[in-house]
C-alpha cells in the first residue's frame, strides 16, 4: 500500500540543504545539543515535579534531515500497520488489487516522501513516542520513545532571528524535553494515545471508492467551496478533518485535547524554566512568537493549511493558556492530577474552559 523505501528516498532527494556550516562547528553543535538535553531532564523535573518511571529511559539523539525523515517514516509503518494490512486483504480480493497496489504503493510513496521533504527543513526537535528501533535510531527500552534534535534546523532558525545561539539550542532543548518527560513520567499515556489512534484508525472506511470521493471532496474544498457550518476561524478544514467519519470526529476530539495540552504545557514549562537558565529567553520568545505570525508564500501556506499545521499552532496557544490557568488556581500539584488517569485528561470544551476542568477533577477528587 505504501512504498515506504521509496517515500524515503523522495524526500531525502528534495529536502532543502541545510545551513552552511564546517564539520567542526556541526560536531560543536551536537556535542552542545546532547549536553542541553542533559541539563534540560534536570531543570523540566524539578519544575514539573514530574519523576520519570524507573526503566523507561529515552534515547536522545541529534540528526539532520534525512535521519529526522527516517525516523519519521519507521514511526508511520509502526502505528500504520494495522490499517494498511486490512486495506491490504481489501484490496487483494478485488480483480486485479495486487496490479493496483503495486502502482498505488509507489504513488503514495512519492505523495508522502514529497510531504516530509517539506516538513523535514522546518522541525526543530520532535518526541517520537511510537518508535521502533532500527540499524541507524536506537528506540528506548520496551519499545519506547526517543527525542530526536535536527541540529540543521535549530541553526537555521537562530541564524533567521539573530539570537544567541547556547540560549536559543537550550531554548529548544527544554521544550522538547518536556514532552519526554511527559511519557516516561506517565506510563499510561503512550498506550492511550495509541489506543485513540488505532481506534480512529479503525474507523476508516477502506472502499476505495469512498476513500476517492472523500479526497475529491477535500479537494473542492480546498480549491474555494466550503460545506456550510463547518468554517473555522481560519477560513476552513484541513484535508485531514474532510476525510473523518462522525466516529473518527469524537476520537479527534479527545485526540486534540491530549495533543493542546501536551504542547501547552511544554511551553508553559519552557518559559517556567527560561527565565532562570536562559538568559535570553525574552528576546528568544519574542523573535519566535513573530516568526509563527509572520506570512509565508502561498504554497508554504496552502501546504500548512493541507496538513493542519495551522491547528497545531492553535494547540500551542489553547494548551498553554489552559496549563496557565489551572496552575494559577491550583498550583503544580493541583494541575499534575491531569496526568492521574485518561479520565483526568481535559476535554477539548475543558482546554478552553479551565474552570470547567478543575471543577470536574478535584470535586470528585475532594468528594
């Protein structure tokens, strides 16, 4: 269903080169990376008052674009796998699936290869909770997550806004290392997560027939028209939720609440932290909360709007204020409740209504 080595090789082909820079100042860099993500475990768990789950450590590792989109791509065969394999007996029972398959496979591989060669030269640093481990990026133990650095990426970007560069790298390194925190502290959490995936996963109808109709409907919409009642405050849907049944909706929903509050409180904890080891972080926060603004070319905008990135900026914004408010009525104690149980999780209502969220958990909790 998908040419997987293909998709690879695509995007390692088009992925942009990355900043100009000697090889002793690029080992400089990783070296420097590694010693921040050290120092970072530190500065998130005393803050957090999060503690890591004896045996669940995580590899760090510090990679350039390609590795960032090798590392992606074992990640979308492990969480993929259930569904492509019942696509797969589909298509296989169907005159001539095995011809269409192999074709469909390669598409679909140059499709996803072109997609990660755009996102593979804007990621800075990235939890991959669902990896598997291979020849050249190790996973943690029991299967575990692994916090991938792309050390070209961070450059470039402390280059384009002309900030101190050990700031800005451990800038990164605390907000990244947040969400490692996040699953080795909470053993719970990657299971449910993949739980919800798989679920909404599940949910997909595999008639290709449907699956054409749906793609051609985000298409239409995407080209101008939009159904009635269903835009949003930036204008529309993205391809991902024009493709969703009523099902995957409700599992989205819950998906997007986990997802708001995990990036929130990462950048509530970076600028809890920054303050006191960075000593720049004001102007860092400042040049980069501009640069999320700033307009882009239209393609880099119709790319953003296809692939929903423009919600994940909405989850930073909504997650934070959510952690904020809760953490000002309640203290860090009172918020870490929300990593009790997948029960405690906010609701996307209670991501923008804090209140509404402390007054379901801690009267139940005080009951």
């Amino acid at each position: 269903m998908v040419d997987w080595n293909l998709a690879v090789a695509t995007a390692t082909r088009l992925v942009r080169p990355g900043p100009e820079i000697s090889r002793d100042d690029a080992r400089a860099v990783v070296a420097e990376l590694r010693r921040h993500a050290k120092a970072s475990e530190q500065h998130v768990r005393g803050f957090t008052q999060m503690g890591a789950e004896e045996g669940h450590d995580t590899p760090v590792l510090v990679v350039d674009r390609p590795g960032w989109v090798r590392a992606n791509v074992a990640g979308f065969r492990e969480i993929l796998k259930p569904l492509l394999e019942k696509m797969q007996e589909r298509r296989g029972s169907t005159p001539g699936g095995a011809v269409l398959g192999a074709v469909g496979g390669k598409v679909t591989g140059v499709e996803l290869g072109m997609l990660l060669s755009f996102l593979a030269s804007r990621v800075l640093g990235q939890y991959e909770t669902f990896a598997p481990a291979t020849r050249e990026l190790p996973a943690g133990e029991n299967g575990g997550g692994r916090l991938l650095l792309v050390a070209p990426n961070i450059v470039h970007v402390e280059r384009e806004l002309d900030v101190q560069p050990h700031d800005f790298r451990l800038w990164v390194c605390l907000h990244e290392e947040t969400h490692r925190t996040q699953f080795t502290a909470v053993p719970w959490l990657r299971d449910h997560l993949e739980g919800e995936i798989q679920s909404f996963l599940g949910e997909t109808d595999v008639d290709p027939m449907t699956v054409l109709e749906r793609i051609r409907e985000a298409a239409q919409s995407l080209a101008g028209g939009r159904p009635e009642g269903e835009e949003g405050e930036d204008g529309g849907r993205s391809f991902v939720e024009l493709v969703q049944t009523p099902a995957q909706r409700e599992i989205l929903s819950r998906l997007t609440a986990v997802m708001s509050l995990l990036e929130g409180h990462a950048d509530f904890v970076m600028d809890g932290v920054g303050p006191d080891v960075v000593p720049t972080v004001a102007e860092i926060r400042e040049k980069f909360q501009q640069r999320r603004q700033r307009g882009a070319s239209r393609l880099d905008l119709a790319l953003r709007k296809l692939l929903g990135l423009d919600a994940k900026l909405r989850q930073y914004r909504d997650g934070e204020r959510f952690v904020r408010a809760v953490v000002d009525q309640v203290g860090m104690d009172g918020f870490n409740r929300v990593w009790t149980s997948p029960n405690t999780l906010p609701t996307k209502a209670e991501i923008a209504k804090p209140a509404d969220w402390i007054a379901r958990v801690h009267r139940k909790a005080e009951q």
